[in-house]
C-alpha cells in the first residue's frame, strides 16, 4: 500500500463524533492530503463510528464491505480504511483481524493517525487504543474555515455508569479542557467564520477548571468579539447547578434551549438505570430553569423498554412528557450493549413489538408538544442565523433562538443573522418573513 494522497472522513452518531471527525480531517489536510467527497474515490476512508445502538459493529463491518466493492467497481486499488470511534474503542484488534482493515484508533488516540497512517502505508496494520488524559487536542492542527455553527468539545468520558450505556467504557473517565485552551479555541473558530458555537461534552455541564463550572466558560465566550450565540449539549440532571441556571437569566449571548435528558418517568425504572436523579428532582431542576427562562425550549431523551418496565412505568414516562411540554426532544428503543449491566438483565428482556409500540406512543406525545411550541412562536419576530440554502430558489433555511428550523425567501447569505417575522409552523420547522436585511 502507498501513502494516500486524498482522503474521506465519514462521522456517525453524536455531535461530539462529528467534532472528532472534523479535526481529523484537518489533521489530514496538515499532512497535506486533499479532502474527497466521494468516499469511493478517496486513497484513505476514515469511519469514525458509533456504538451507542443497535447493530453499531455489524454495520461498520457492512461499510467496510461497500468501501472495497465500491473502489473495485471503478477498478481502483482497495482504499486504505481507518476504524476510529467507539466501535474502534470497544472492537480493538478484533476488527483488524476479522476485516482486515489498515488502521484502528479510539476517540482518545486519533492525534495519533498521521503515523498511524504512515505505517500502514508501509504495510502494518496498526492500532492505538489508549486513553491518555485529554493529550490529544495539544497535538492537533490549528482550526480551519468553518461554516457560521460550529461545534467545541469541552468536555469528554462519563463516570455515571448508567446501566444501559457504553459510553464510560468507550469514551473513558470524565476529563476538563483547560478554559485557556477553549477561550484560544473558540476566537479561532470565530476567526474561521463561526457565529454560533456549541459547546459539547457527554456530559458537558460536568465540566470545571477545579474550581468554577460551565457558566464561567460560557460568561467568558460572551465577551469573545464577533461571537453571537453559545449553546451547550449534552447535560446531566446532576450537574445542572444553579449557576449554570442563572446564566440563562443573564448571559445574552446564551440560547433559550436546554437539553437535558431524563430517560425515564418513572423512580424505579431510573433507579434501575442508576440515573442517580427522580422524576422529582428532575422536575424540580425545570422548574428553576424556567423560573430563570420563562420562554426556554426544553429538550431530552427517553428510552423506552427498558428491561422490566411495565405498561405502568411506561405510562408514567408519557406523564412525564405532558408535564413538561418538550419543545423537542429523541426519543430510542432500549439496545443491551456488551458489557454494560443492563445487558446481562435478560430475564427481563421486554419483547420488541412491545418496545415499538410503546416508542411510537411517546413519539406522537413528543411530536404534538413539538407542534404546540413551534405554534406558539407563530407572530412573533427573532433573530435567525443562515446556515443554508432551501431547495427553492431564493430560500434560505436557518435557526431560531429556540433551534428550530426557519425557512424563508431572502436575499441574506449564508452567516447572515436576520430578524424573522414568524408566520407559520409545521411539526418540525417554522416559516418566516425577513424583517430586516442582514447585517454584515
Ligand atoms: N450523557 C447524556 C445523558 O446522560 O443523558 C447522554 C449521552 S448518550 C451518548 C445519548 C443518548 O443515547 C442517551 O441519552 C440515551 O437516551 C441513549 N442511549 C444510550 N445508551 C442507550 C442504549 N443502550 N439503548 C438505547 N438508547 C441509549
Ligand atoms: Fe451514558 Fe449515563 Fe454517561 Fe450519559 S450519563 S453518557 S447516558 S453513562
């Protein structure tokens, strides 16, 4: 195999992978490689994965399989394949072996694949598994051009353990970026072109200095000059401390939109999940943050199925949903993970039709709240970032201080932010009239 002279990175799953996906495509570009649309016609095909669901494994190994047919089909030689993410974590030389890939890295280790890279061009598979303190983001090129949204990992791992879930295990323990390092970051992102920045972490409310939390990080970004809106995801009811609340009272810059997944309705069920919250705390939690933000959008997830929840369980998740009124949220069939706790419950196993049609139940719940909050924004004018062109001519689609999506007809570009007269609502965007030309 020869050194690969382009490349194709291709991200599944979370925000934070597409985060990592982006800085391994400009860790390959500083090695002077050129990015390819076209994954079939790339020399290097990097599958940054996620295990979080359902047959994560089985369909990387598909993936892997179309790559090879893909490039044979335009009579090329087999593209070099790189396996990073949580499948790469969790798989480890298992898929070198059963898939004959070129290299494997995990979340914690892709500064590492500009050598990683260069050994496999010399014909050695090569793995790196390590999980080093948050070493990597010393080792990493510098931001490039990004789009007016971009995404900051500030925070990573998880040490909650939640029964169902492999993240601890693939991701690591709970670690910090130094706030020096995020302030560079973040002015480097909006000299690249951002107005928007999402801070991210799986936990990204856990995240500290040592001494202060979140909203220092986010008090700090509202000075940053040409910045114009900060959000965060994903927080847990845990580290939702009321400093962090009184940011949304005070901070401008900081969106009206809280994800905060609850998961469950019920105590025992959450319990069992070790989410180490109940219903009420959860609520309680709400309740002061709509204290501080009367107009928030609220978001979360919730699995259904869970091993042993019962009809009336479930029902107390439904409950749960129609007192909070989400403005959005996801909503998952519970998947056993390999060597998570709740996987070894299979006594308890809750049969699929049941999970399905206790899911589509919730959706419809979750779908009418989503209904009633974008109906209520109808007649009222925000700001709304660009982002994109619509598939008609002249219109553009952007976001709302709340996230939602907001179609209009003007004549602003991309990174634009224009006042928006709200005029009509579907169940998953807004339609709009520009008030005001853009300012530049
Ligand atoms: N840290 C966040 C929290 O505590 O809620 C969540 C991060 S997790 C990557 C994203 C979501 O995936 C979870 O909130 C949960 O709803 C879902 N999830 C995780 N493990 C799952 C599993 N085994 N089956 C179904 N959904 C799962
Ligand atoms: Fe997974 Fe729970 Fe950690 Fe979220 S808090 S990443 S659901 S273990």
């Amino acid at each position: 195999m020869t050194d690969p002279k382009t490349y194709h990175v291709k991200s599944y799953g979370c925000q934070m992978n597409v985060y990592d996906g982006e800085r391994m495509a400009e860790l390959m570009a500083a090695q002077g490689l050129t990015a390819s649309d076209d994954p079939n016609a790339a020399d290097l095909v990097v599958l940054n994965t996620c295990h979080i669901r359902e047959k994560a494994t089985e369909k990387v190994y598909s993936e892997i399989g179309r790559l090879r047919k893909g490039a044979a089909e335009l009579g090329r030689d087999k593209p070099m394949i790189a396996i990073a993410g949580c499948v790469a974590q969790a798989e480890g030389e298992e898929i070198i072996r059963r898939a004959k890939v070129d290299v494997v890295v995990g979340p914690q280790a892709y500064h590492n694949l500009p050598q990683l890279v260069a050994d496999a061009a010399k014909g050695q598979a090569s793995l790196d598994t390590d999980m080093p303190a948050i070493a990597k983001f010393g080792a990493l090129p510098a931001r490039r051009k990004v789009g007016p949204t971009a995404f900051l990992t500030v925070q990573e791992g998880c040490d909650k353990f939640c029964t169902y879930c492999v993240v601890p295990y693939t991701r690591g323990a709970e670690v910090s970026r130094s706030f020096d390092a995020l302030v560079d970051e973040a002015k480097a992102l909006v000299d690249a072109g951002a107005r928007e920045i999402t801070l991210l972490g799986q936990n990204v409310n856990a995240w500290s200095d040592g001494e202060q939390g979140l909203e220092h990080l986010i008090m700090a970004l509202d000075k940053v000059a040409g910045l114009e809106r900060i959000r965060y995801t994903t927080s847990h009811p845990n580290d939702m401390t009321q400093g962090l609340i009184d940011a949304h009272a005070h901070v401008e810059k900081l969106m009206p939109f809280l994800h905060l997944p609850v998961q469950a309705g019920s105590d025992r069920v959450l319990k069992a999940m070790n989410r180490s919250h109940s219903r009420d705390s959860y609520l309680r939690i709400l309740d002061r943050v709509r204290a501080a933000r009367p107009d928030i959008a609220l978001s979360g997830d919730f699995i259904v199925g869970f091993p042993g929840e019962t009809d009336a369980e479930f029902e107390e998740t439904l409950s749960l949903v129609h007192e909070v009124r989400y403005a959005q949220c996801f909503s998952f069939k519970y998947s056993p993970r390999p060597g998570t706790p709740a996987a070894e419950m299979t006594d308890d196993f809750i049969p699929d039709d049941v999970a399905s049609e206790r899911l589509q139940r919730l959706q419809a719940a979750l779908n009418t709240h989503q209904q009633a909050f974008n109906e209520a924004i109808v007649g009222r004018s925000c700001d709304v970032l660009i982002e994109r062109k619509g598939r008609h001519a002249g219109q553009m689609i952007g976001k709302s201080p709340w996230l939602q999506s907001v179609h209009l007809e003007t004549h602003a570009q991309i990174g634009d932010m224009v006042t928006v007269d709200i005029v009509s609502a579907g169940p998953n965007s807004l339609g709009g009239v520009a008030k005001v030309k853009a300012a530049a």
